[in-house]
C-alpha cells in the first residue's frame, strides 16, 4: 500500500506513440473509403486481399482470395491443391492402365489356338477385366473429383447388341465422361487402331486382349500406285474382325473426324450451329467390314467449363457436364456397303447421319442454355 501510494511515477517517454493519420483503404470489389490508422503513412492506399466481402465467414460460400494487384486469382495453397489433385489423378489412371495390360495380355495370348469356344470364353474373360478397368476410372473420378454428370436417356443404352457408338469431340477426357455411364451398360467399346501405334503397349494390350483390329493407312499416293492395296487391307480388317462375329460387340468412333475448335468449324463451313460436319469414312468402313453391325449409338457431350485439355480433367475443372443419349436402328441397306466408289450410297449415308445431327445440335443448345455458356470452343 505504501508503494501504491508514495513511490514516484517514471515520466512517460517521449515518441513512443506511432502516429496516427488518414489512409485510403481499396476493399476486394474495388470499393474504397478513408479512415484513420497507424498503418503506413499519411495518404497511403491500403488494398485488401481478404474482407467480409469476400471471405466465407461472412459470404456463407466459397472464399474469393484476391493478389495485391487487385485481380482475381486462386491462392496458392488453391494452386498447390489442383496440381497435386492432377498429378494424383494421373497416377492412378496410369496405376490401372498397367493393371488391365498385365492381367489381360497373357489371357489374351490363348485366343490365338484355333478353338472358336476357347476364343470366345478368352473374349469373355477379358471383356469383364475391360471392364473393371473401366469401373475403377470412374471411381477415381469419384474420388478425386467429386463429379457432377448429369444423364439422360442411359436406360437406351444395351449390351446385347452390335453397334456403332459415337460422340461429339471436345476433348481428350471425352473417352472418360462417356465411359461413365456406359460402362456395365454396353459391352467395352472396340476402336479400330491405326497400324502405325503398333508400338504402344496399350494398343497391344487392346489388339491381343480385345482383339481389336490395326488398320492401315494408305496415302493417296500409295492407292494411285497400288489400286489393289485397298481391297487387301479390307480382307485383313475382316478376317481381324471375325472374332466380333462371336460376341455382340460395341465399336467406338468419332464421326466428327476430329476435336472441335473455332478454327476447324469455320473451315468446315458447317451448316451445325455445335458441330464439325459428320464424315462418313469412319462409319461406312466399319458398316462395310462388319454388316452385323445394326444399332447406332450417339453420344451428345456439353462441359460447363471451356479449359478442355487433358491436365484440366485431371485437376478436377471439367467435373460438371451433361450427357444424353440416344440409339438408332441403322438401315439395312447401309450395311456390307462399298462405299469407296458408290456416290449414291455415301449420300444416304450421310443423309442419315445428318438427321441425326440435327437433334444433336439442338440438344446441345438446350444444355449451352442450361450452363450458361455462349459456345462449345
């Protein structure tokens, strides 16, 4: 008490407050207003990158994080999340790649004896382990994605059928999307691989595990000199195929021909307001080397998102999209077809897939609506 009341107090020092001034404060929707702080010096602008504007706490939703400049970006942990979402994704996608090629190549080699039960029972077993492969692509997109597809018309889809299914192409992932709901759904889809891949292990895988078939190429060149070479690689991809004939079998194609992008449809001059114009090549090679094939089926994609490329789907940004789908009965007369030199029949062909073209456009113009997006590009 007595030091409470007696001791003497030291004297306050001299500068010891920090000064005390105007400032111009930025907040992150670029509204500003003036206060007094001791930040900074007397007029300085102080530009937030975090404001109850902006941060969860206040909005209810998704933290908007803003860079000192102002504009709009991720954080870094945000960007550190997305590359370690992209680099685990292709991880496991290439983890189940190598588990498919090692569990089916050495089955696969027993379709090579000639014994049709045998050949069929190693199609069989392989088709399941296809498959599985499949079904573990989608989980991972479960998985790492948390995807949000939406589907219509995938009670269409059968697997007791010889069909031709097709998709417009807007991205590498495009495989991947439709896979998604097809699966168990169809039989696993065959391509028809060109022959010059003959050295990539997931195309020998698919040649001696699916019996998918190589076709070769032949430049213009080539068939001025050789005439011939035409109807010779057609019986390879016949007696390639004469295994299908087992099976009901499901061969995949982009009839499109190619991705789409601004560039490619304006020279393609098409008359489709979301489409490249259909090529019959693809299709009518295929009706001519397999006429059991009778159904077709078409798959319409639209992405919320327009970042399309390969390392985008693997980061998660393309996990919104739509997918419809519809099946066909393809005319008798298109089937076991020549189509090389046969004008009327490439113009019924293409007649034919034009139709369908028509509601495919129009599907992908009430989906554009839904999502909010101008174009497909």
């Amino acid at each position: 008490v007595f030091i409470k009341l007696f001791a003497i107090k030291p004297p306050m020092k001299k500068n010891l407050h920090p000064n005390y001034h105007k400032i111009t404060v930025v907040m992150t929707d670029g509204s500003q207003f003036e206060t007094r702080s001791t930040w900074g010096s007397e007029g300085e602008t102080l530009k937030l990158e975090i404001d109850p504007k902006s941060h969860s706490a206040w909005t209810g939703g998704k933290q908007k994080i803003l860079d000192k400049e102002g504009s709009d970006d991720m954080s870094s942990l945000e960007n550190f999340i997305r590359f370690f979402r992209g680099i685990i994704t292709f991880l496991l996608v290439l983890l189940n790649a190598l588990f498919v090629i090692c569990t089916t190549i050495p089955i696969g080699l027993l379709r090579f004896l000639p014994i049709p039960p045998l050949q069929r029972g190693v199609l069989k077993i392989n088709e399941e382990f296809g498959a599985l492969y499949l079904y573990f692509n989608s989980r991972i997109q479960d998985l790492m994605h948390n995807v949000d597809y939406e589907v219509e018309g995938d009670e269409k889809l059968k697997k007791d059928i010889w069909q031709f299914t097709t998709i417009n192409h807007l991205s590498w992932a495009d495989i991947f999307v439709f896979l998604y709901f097809t699966n168990y759904k169809q039989s696993v889809p065959r391509i028809f691989m060109k022959s010059q891949l003959w050295w990539l292990p997931l195309t020998w895988a698919a040649y001696i595990a699916l019996a998918m078939p190589f076709v070769v190429r032949r430049t213009k060149a080539e068939i001025m000199a050789n005439p011939r070479l035409i109807e010779t690689d057609k019986n390879a991809t016949r007696r390639s195929c004469k295994m299908y004939e087992l099976m009901p079998t499901n061969v995949a194609g982009f009839i499109e021909g190619t991705r789409i992008d601004k560039e490619k449809y304006d020279a393609s001059k098409s008359r489709f307001k979301n489409l490249m114009p259909p090529k019959i090549g693809g299709m009518g090679y295929t009706l001519e080397v397999m006429p059991y094939i009778d159904h077709l089926t078409d798959v319409t994609l639209v992405y919320k998102s327009n970042e399309r490329e390969f390392w985008n789907f693997l980061c998660g940004d393309m996990r919104e999209a739509s997918v419809t789908i519809n099946t066909y009965k393809i005319p008798e007369e298109l089937r076991g077809v020549d189509y090389t030199d046969n004008q009327k029949m490439r113009d019924k062909l293409k007649a034919f897939l034009e139709e369908i073209w028509e509601e495919k456009d129009q599907i992908i113009e009430r989906e554009k609506e839904k999502y909010g997006i101008e174009t497909v590009f």
